[in-house]
C-alpha cells in the first residue's frame, strides 16, 4: 500500500511542481525587479477582463450539456458550501482571537478555485481537461460571490467601499453566466464558429498568463514569519488538512466516485488548493493586516506543493 501511495504522490506531485515553478520563477523575477508591479498589474487586468472572460465562455458553451448533466447546478451551490464550511472551520480554530483574527478565518477556508485548480486539472487530466474546466466554472458561479462579499469583509475588515454589486460584476463572472444563458437558451453549440474561434483563441492564454500572475503576486508578498507563524501555521492547517479531510469523507460517503470519478476528484482538488491570492489584492485595495494575509498565504503555498498531491494519492489510494 505504501509503495502504491508513493507512486501516486510523485505522478500527481510532478507535474504540480512544473506548475509551482513556473510560479517560483515569476515570484524571483517579482522580487529581483526584472517584472515590475505596473507589468503584474497589467498582466493581471488583461487576464481579468480578456483571457480568462474568453476562456470561460469559449469552454462553457463548447462543453455544457445540461441534458447530460442535469444536475450542474448543483456545482455552484457546492461553491458556496465549501466556502462557508471552511469559513466556519477556521472561526472555530481561531475562536480564542476573534474577532482580531477575523481574517485568518477567510485564509482558512477560500482556496484558489480558479488560478491554481485549472492548470492542475490541465496537467492531471490533458484528454479531459474541457470538462474538469467546466466543472470549476460552474463551480465559481456560486464560489465567487462568497469570496467577494463576506471573504472580502473578513480580510480587510471594511463594509462600505464600492457597491456589491459592482464588486461581484467582474468580468468572468459575466462571462461565466452569460455562457451558461446561451446554453440554456440556445443549446450547447449554438455559437457559430467564425465568433468561437477568435475568443476561444485568446482563452488559450489564461492559464498559462495566469500562472505567471499568481506567481508574480506571491513573489510580491510581505512575509514576516517571526510575528505571524503561529496564525499562519494554523491557518494552514484548516485549509490544507481539515477541510480536504472533511470533504473527501462527505464525497466518499456519498460514493461520487462510483457515479463521476471526475467531478469526485475535482472536490478533492479544490478543497486541498491553497487559499485565495484575490484575498491578498483584497487587503492590498481595501485595507487589512497585509504582513499577516501575506505570511499565511506565503506559508499555505509552499506546504500545498506537498499536501495537495498528498490528498489526490490518499483519494485515488481510497477508490482505486
């Protein structure tokens, strides 16, 4: 069993650590002043409301079959599920220091359930990577929102800045539901080719520019692990190690292996990814404890190149 363990840890655990490389290397370029904070920036706003919008749309109409999967939107209201759950995990583990921790309870439970999930579903599953994307987008759709309204206030703190509204309005949210309209509407495959085709060809740039964004902005991060490890050190945890355990125990009971091996491991994935870098551009816009975001957030990274394919080894181990 431990050697079957070991071969499914380093067959999930290489091609991630091609991910998080190409993310160390854009981090060290961050740090060394070769990319400036004006280019992430701009990398960023280009990702935000061109690549990854086109993206979105591209793979939801090619791929959305509500006939085959009647049951989609139940995806969205796992989004706000698990978001919540880990939420309300991580206000547990940090109940003695609320509400001055408020904002490790926002580290602890919202992963990165787009940047990180797609380009690990593209190097875990290349042949059916189509549907694992859409499987995150229809999971965002309810995801999203949590992290913009209640993950905003927890990290930052404030209430009143911009409406709501504008706030969860981004463009892949647009994008994402404008999509699922179409669908709905006209059927899958209903845009013509002649319009597909340019959008669908500049979303092949959002995962790899992405990549290179988080990257960028971790590497751009204030770490101060002397004051902050502690909380950084169990926010990791909750994230990392619970809530994955919490999820795969419910999926299990639930045999969605047996009905979706892929949908059942795309829980498993999302639920061990490291947490939001958006919490990180939260704090930095709306006001908050940057160094101590920043050092959980630095620390849940490096730990998640190790437990993510840790809990795709156990789960595989679990139903193989």
């Amino acid at each position: 069993m431990i050697s079957t363990l070991a071969t499914t840890f380093w067959g999930t655990a290489i091609p991630i650590a091609g991910i998080f490389l190409v993310m160390l290397v854009a981090g060290i370029l961050v740090r060394r002043r070769v990319i400036t904070q004006d280019q992430i920036s701009g990398l960023s706003t280009a990702t935000v409301t061109i690549f990854l919008p086109c993206f979105i749309f591209a793979k939801v109409v090619q791929t959305f079959d509500p006939s085959r999967f009647p049951l989609w939107w139940m995806l969205p209201i796992s989004g706000i599920a698990m978001a919540l759950t880990g939420i309300a995990v991580g206000a547990v583990a940090f109940a003695r220091k609320l509400p001055a921790r408020w904002d490790m309870t926002a580290v602890a439970g919202v992963q990165n359930a787009g940047y990180l999930v797609l380009p690990i579903g593209l190097a875990l599953f290349p042949n059916r990577f189509d549907e694992f994307a859409l499987y995150v987008f229809l999971f965002i759709l309810g995801y999203n929102p949590v992290l913009w309204s209640l993950g905003k206030i927890l990290v930052s703190g404030r209430r009143r800045e911009q409406p709501l509204w504008r706030a969860l309005l981004t463009p892949p949210v647009v994008a994402n539901f404008a999509a699922v309209f179409v669908v709905l509407v006209a059927g899958t495959g209903s845009v013509p080719e002649v319009l597909l085709a340019p959008i669908d060809l500049l979303g092949s740039a959002a995962v790899p520019v992405a990549t290179l964004v988080l990257g960028a902005v971790l590497g751009s991060i204030k770490v101060r692990f002397r004051v902050h490890l502690a909380d950084a050190l169990r926010a990791a945890a909750v994230k990392l190690l619970v809530l994955p355990m919490l999820v795969i125990t419910i999926v299990k009971l639930l045999d969605l292996h047996g009905v979706n091996p892929l949908l059942a491991e795309f829980f498993v994935i999302e639920a061990a990814a490291a947490p939001a870098v958006a919490l990180v551009l939260q704090v930095r816009t709306y006001g908050g404890d940057e160094q101590r975001v920043g050092t959980a957030m630095f620390l849940s990274y490096l730990a998640c190149m190790i437990t993510l394919p840790a809990w795709v080894a156990v789960w595989r181990l679990l139903v193989g």
